[in-house]
C-alpha cells in the first residue's frame, strides 16, 4: 500500500513429578521413524490461553504455546522477525498508522481460514482493560481498523517503537473469534483452537499433552506427526525418564547430567545461551530497601563468577552456543563464565560491556557501615526463591545468602512457585529481595529495563520517580539510534543505584537421542516442530 515502508527489525544478537499413567508409558519412548517423539520437560502448563492472566507472561509456557498458536509475527532462531500470519508490516510516513497484510493460506484447526477479522479481533481483545492480558497498556495504542482485501490498516493513538516486536513476544497470539467466543473456559482447556504446526489432541493437567499435526499449517510440516509431552518438573527425573528409554529428548537436564550423558555415543546434546537473565529483583517499600548503601552492598557482596563455576558448571554468558554428540562431547572448564551487571544480555540491542558492578566485599561492609550496619549489627531481609523452576535456583540464593552474611547482611530465605512470584511482582508485593528469571527474546531494551523499572509496569518492583522520568520519553522515541543510548544511560543509572540486581545469563541445555537435532533458539525454545531425525 502507498506510503508505507517495511518496518525492520533491529537483530537482537520443589515438584514432584507426577506418576505417568499406563497410556503415557505406552506412548513413551516412540522412534522418530514412528513419526512419534516423546518430550520431557520441566514446564507445569496451567492454561491454553496465552494471552491473559500472568501464564501468559511466563517464559516456560511459551514451548508450549508456539506449537498449537500462531504469533502475529513469527521470529527465527537469531531473535529477528520474520513472517507468521502476518506476511509483511510497517508504518506510515508520519508513523501515525500501521500497515498488515495477512496471509490467506493459514487455517484455524477447525478447518476454517484465518481472516483479518481475526486479526482485528484479537489486537482489540489485547487492548481491552477488561480482557486480562497484562500487556493491554501497550495492545491498546492501536485502534480505528479498517480492511481492504487481506491488508489492515490501523490508527496509533501515540507512536511505540516496539508494537511489532511485541506481536512476535508474550500475549502476542492471534486466537479465533468464532471458537474462543463459543467456548468456555473448562472446554477450551481441553481442545484449544489454535492455528499452529500442531492440534491438541490430549491434555492432563500436571501431567502430559499429546499433540497432532495439523496437515493444514501453513508453513513448513513438522517432521514428527505425533509429539508426547511429559510434564516432569523435577529436573533429575527427567535424566531418569531419558535413560529408561520413557522419553526422546529432555529440556534442562542438570549440566553434570548433561556432560555425562553426552560423553555417550547413544545421547547427543546442546547447551546454548538464551535471552533469560536470573535475578535479584528489589521492592523498594521498606526504609532499608530504599537506603542506596544497603542495595549497592548486596549487589557488591555477590561473587557472581562462583555462581557460575561452581552452581552452572562454567556455563556463562559468553560461551558460544554448541551442539555436542559421543566422544566429541564439550566440556566447559572452570572460569569460562562472564557475569551480568545490567538487563542487557550480550548481543542485546542496548547491551554494553562498560557497566560493571565489581565483587567487592570490602566495599559493602563500607557502605553498610555508613548506614550504621555491620556483621555485629546486620540487615535484616527476606529474599524469595523458587526451588527448581530454573536450574540450581535455590542453592544460588544460599550461596548468596552465605555472601551477604560475611558482610553484615542476614536473610532469610523463603520458598515461592512461579505462579506466586508473577502474583506478587504484579500486586507490588514481593519481598525485599526476590530471586527469578527474566526473559527477553526480542533483546529489545523495553522489553528489559522498560519492562522491569517502569513504575506503571505489572513486571517493575523497583518504583522509582527518577527512572520513570528518564524511561517515559523513550517510549515515543523516533530516532533509534538516540533510543538505545538513552537506555545504555539508564542502565548505567539503574548500577549506579543498585535498583535490580543481575546475575548470570542461563544456558538451556537439552540432550536428546543421538538421530536426533534440532536448531537452538535464542529465546531458549525447543519447539517440537524445529526437531528432526538424522
């Protein structure tokens, strides 16, 4: 359509498992020359609805998300976009409307096409305060749609930079009308109505899904027709499970696992970098928490190169991604790990290797004793942890609380699941301190430090008047360039003030049967229709 240009994408460089069932155990184990894997993962799938309620801001949930439901637009294994039911996008001169052309080969699983109508419907349920999705504030910046044959065009109530990298992120799903309106929450559960490489075929709960494959998809067919998945929380047991012969492939197996199951001619493996960043969050509601000698002291007291030698095995940050069989298994020695210091992981847009915080004991106990603390008279804090939704999460936060002691800081430590952390995040009711992940696959600097520091955000916990001023008027920002420096800025500020703490950069690793490969994402997705046999 006249006026409008292709927008370009910035390449981002305490379960117990349930007990399988008899028909899971026949259907475990199956020969890719079946046509039929079996999957085990530690994911605990809740919902079919992922784009509302805090699941749908779970990064775990999206494996199983991008294999039943369509993005808007698609995103290749390199963070860059590509097209998904949308074929081609853009903005207008002026950046007051955007432009999408739909594709007009893709099918619901019902049979019947996707349609603009569809398009539309879904962007306007994702704005809809009343709707759940908690990204509405930025879905609802576009309205006033209008279609012409396949193309849309949309009015934008205030320029965003990020609106078409957030429909390849989380929420950004497109649903059908007619299915979803005539569904209830329990039936749709059971047979959700997606327009991806597979169809739900069976769904327990806490326990498995079975999936088909769609013969209509429109883009390439998955190579297996049937995929089991095994939901195992527990990371051991999944080991377990692949050497019983119960599953194909296993997503985060312990890196020890991973080293000895990969020296093996019969297991293959691949260990990569993903855009997941773990955490310390800080609530800056207490007095203590709002004191910056005390945040800057924690942060100071981590040794966060011994998080990653002896917790993650030397699996750092600036590894390269690696795939590994038999004899030529890699093995990562100790130090190879670098450490996180901001929300920009390397390769990220805004990612800049000049922000440090230094492992400093010394420091902290000064910049504790100028508050008037110190090991005789220590701080006092809760810090909040999961204890296996991410590898060794629980024995980070020891070993950390073991560090702060050393300096004059006692913590206690206090279990939460996932679900509860996302809750409390959003109610701004997390502990002082509050160990998780962070995800970012777009390696856009909102989706980072927007995201976690903006005030008005459901994801910051850390309310700030002074980073909401620097924040806001890069929201609107035009000049690129400009945007990604004011965001390296504000990233050095947020250091400067100790109001997040980052740690390391999580690997995702994966082993698999040797006649199996399948291509590593960025975003830490092992998607069961980019598997294959050999």
């Amino acid at each position: 359509m006249k006026g409008f240009t292709r927008r370009q994408f910035l390449q981002a460089s305490g379960s117990i498992a349930a007990v399988p069932t008899a028909a899971q155990l026949l259907l475990g184990g199956c020969s890719p020359k079946s046509r039929k894997i079996t999957i085990a993962c530690g994911a605990q799938l809740s919902s079919w609805e992922p784009t509302r309620g805090l699941s749908s801001l779970d990064a775990e949930m999206q494996f199983f998300y991008k294999a039943v439901f369509d993005s808007f637009i698609d995103q290749s294994s390199d963070r860059s976009l590509k097209p998904g039911i949308l074929i081609d996008w853009g903005w207008n001169e002026d950046r007051s409307q955007i432009q999408m052309s739909v594709r007009e080969d893709a099918f619901w699983h019902d049979g019947s096409p996707v349609t603009p109508s569809d398009v539309i419907w879904s962007l306007e349920r994702a704005g809809n305060s009343m709707s759940g999705n908690p990204m509405h504030f930025i879905w609802n910046k576009v309205n006033n749609f209008s279609i012409s044959g396949s193309n849309i065009v949309a009015d934008v109530r205030e320029y965003d930079p990020t609106i078409f990298k957030w429909m390849a992120h989380l929420t950004g799903y497109i649903l059908p009308k007619h299915a979803y309106s005539a569904a209830n929450a329990a039936t749709w559960n059971e047979q959700p109505v997606g327009s991806g490489p597979y169809i739900v075929e069976n769904f327990e709960q806490g326990s498995s899904v079975l999936l088909k494959s769609f013969p209509q998809y429109w883009g390439p067919k998955p190579r297996f027709d049937s995929v089991l998945v095994k939901i195992i929380p527990d990371a051991e047991q999944r080991v377990t499970a692949l050497e019983n012969g119960e599953c194909d492939l296993a997503i985060g197996v312990p890196f020890e696992e991973f080293n000895r199951l990969t020296s093996k001619s019969s297991w293959g493996g691949d260990a990569y970098p993903t855009s997941d960043i773990g955490l310390i969050f800080i609530t800056n509601r207490e007095s203590m928490m709002k004191d910056k000698n005390v945040r800057l002291a924690m942060h100071h007291a981590i040794d966060k190169q011994k998080l990653i030698d002896e917790l993650l095995l030397g699996y750092g940050n600036t590894m390269s991604s690696m795939q590994v069989s038999g004899d030529d298994a890699y093995k990562p020695s100790i130090g190879l790990g670098r450490t996180m210091d901001s929300l920009q992981a390397p390769l990220f847009d805004a990612h800049d290797a000049s922000i440090k915080i230094e492992f400093d004991p010394r420091l902290a106990r000064d910049l504790l004793s100028k508050s008037g603390y110190s090991e005789s008279r220590p701080v006092q804090l809760k810090i909040q942890t999961t204890k296996g939704y991410r590898f060794r999460d629980y024995e980070m936060v020891q070993m950390i609380v073991g560090m702060w002691r050393e300096v004059g800081i006692e913590a206690e430590i206090e279990l939460y699941t996932e679900k509860e952390h996302l809750r409390l995040r959003a109610e701004h009711d997390l502990a002082p301190a509050a160990f998780f992940n962070w995800s970012n696959p777009t390696g856009d600097p909102f989706m980072s430090t927007g995201l976690a520091m903006l005030s008005q955000s459901p994801d910051s916990s850390f309310k700030s008047a002074e980073l909401d001023r620097l924040i806001k008027p890069l929201l609107n920002e035009p000049d690129e360039r400009q945007r990604i420096r004011g965001y390296q800025e504000i990233d050095q500020y947020i250091a400067d003030e100790g109001a997040v703490i980052p740690l390391v950069q999580y690997y995702q690793s994966v082993v698999h049967k040797s006649d199996l490969q399948f291509e590593p994402h960025a975003g830490g997705y092992v998607l069961p229709q980019d598997i294959s046999s050999l």
